[in-house]
C-alpha cells in the first residue's frame, strides 16, 4: 500500500512540472511572438529611409487623432465636432500637407513627405535645423485643426452679432485677390502660430524679412509669406491677445495690404479692438 502511494504521489509530481514546463514553454512562445509582433509594426511605422510610411501615417492617424484634438482643446479652447481622415492628396495638390473642409473634416495627406510623427522624436539637433517644409504628421494635424478652430469663431461670432470681415470665412463677398491674400496671410499665420505654440515646431524665426512690395507678391515667395513671414508679423500681437481674443480681433478687421505686410505697424495701428 506504501509503494503504492509513492507511485500516485510521484505520478502527481511529475504530471505538475510538465504542466508547469509547458505553461512557461507556452508563455515564453506568446511573448516571443508579440515580441515580434511589436517589432514588425515598428518596422512597417517607416519607410527605408526611416521617415514615416503611407501605412505608418494610416495607423498614427486613426490611433491618435481623438487625443490630439483632447490636447489641442486642453491647451487652446473646445473644438466643436471635428473629424480626421488620411488620403493621398496628390491628386488635388503636389505641396498641401492637409486640407480642412468645411464645416467638420480634415484630410491628412498619407503621401511619404514627413521628417516624423512628433517633433519630440526627433534629436535636439535635428529639432534645430528643420525648416518650415520639414513638417511633422502632427503639426500639420495641429495646423489643420486651427483652420478648423478659425472657422468656429467666425460661426461663433456671427452668431453674436459680432463684426467678421467678408474676406474671412467661407462665403465671401469681396473676393479682391490683394485683400484675399492679406487674408490667407492672416490665417496661416494664425495656424503656423498655434504650431509653434504647441511646441510642434522650432521656436519662432524669420531669416528672410521682405524689404520690398515685389518680395511681398512675387509668386517665388508665397510659402515664405504666407508661412513664414506670417508668423514673424502676428507672433508679438498674438503674445499680447492670447490665440482666441487676438484671433476675433484679427476676424473683425480688414486683412492687411500688401503694403501693410511690407510694413506691419501700419496694419496694426488702424486694427479696432473692442
């Protein structure tokens, strides 16, 4: 009966530490393959030259868009309802990044054209020498977002009886280019500054400052003006104001002239602020 009893007992012994083995043998396997799992979306986040890839931009997009507009909210004011989508935009423009398309939906171009997703990926150094066309999936999000957040106070406004100048927004009654330009420039220099603000870009710098109304409309420096120029203009002014105060003001006033881009002062000493 004795031996009997060692048997059972050592049958049970031995039964345990093979289900033991094979639990860690099985475990070991699942974490191997997530392992592998993880590292193969890693891999497919980037392109060969380690830059974000169309199904990379896909995925960071659909992941993370939810809580960029949480942060953007946190950090400038509510968004009503605004929706996030990647497509290839190539086939409506070579250059934009994005596209905000009254009244809810942005377009996020899924083209291979991003230095990263976040500019806190990148090295201190890289940080410091990007340039404007050096564009993170992120801050064209945050910029897109702002057109958005633009249109939402000319909606707000208008709806308080408060003056919006025709050139802004999406009905305009006096589509004069020069005064549609001053207000492209208006915009994306808003847009370009809550960039920067957000800490999604380089500190704010100019090194190419007009000195003539030639260097203003010439074709050749459109992205500088309206993208560059733009902030370098609006940056002091929106410092003062704050984005959304400063935004209405901007809103509630005639865009500026070429001349009064040439010459800021001008177009700030004729604003009325209420």
């Amino acid at each position: 009966m004795l031996n009997l009893f060692l048997f059972v007992k050592d049958f049970d012994y031995i039964r345990i530490m093979r289900i033991l083995f094979i639990s860690i043998l099985l475990l070991f396997s699942l974490q191997t393959l997530a392992s592998e799992g993880i590292q193969e979306l890693k891999d497919s986040m980037y392109n060969r030259q380690g830059k974000p890839s169309t199904y990379g931009i896909n995925y960071y997009v659909n992941k993370n868009s939810l809580d960029i507009i949480k942060e953007y909210e946190y950090l400038i004011d509510t968004l009503y309802d605004v929706y996030i989508f990647t497509d290839n935009l190539k086939e409506t423009s070579d250059d934009d990044l994005g596209e905000f398309y009254i009244p809810d939906q942005i377009v996020i171009t899924n083209q291979e054209k991003y230095i990263a997703y976040e500019f806190r990926n990148l090295s201190k150094f890289k940080q410091k020498i990007t340039l404007y066309n050096e564009r993170t999936v992120k801050a064209v999000i945050f910029h897109e977002l702002t057109h958005a957040y633009v249109n939402q106070l000319i909606y707000v406004m208008k709806q308080e009886n408060k003056i919006v100048s025709s050139e802004y927004g999406a009905l305009r009654m006096f589509p004069n280019p020069a005064t549609r330009f001053g207000a492209e420039f208006i915009e994306e220099g808003i847009c370009e500054y809550a960039v920067y603000f957000l800490h999604e870009s380089k500190p704010i710098k100019n090194n190419v400052i007009p000195q003539t109304l030639t260097d203003i409309t010439d074709g050749i420096n459109r992205v500088n003006i309206l993208y560059v120029y733009s902030v370098y203009v609006l940056q002091n002014f929106l410092d003062k104001y704050g984005l959304k105060k400063g935004i209405e003001i901007l809103l509630g006033n005639k865009p500026p002239t070429p001349k009064e881009m040439l010459k800021p002062e001008l177009f700030f000493n004729r604003l009325k602020i209420n």
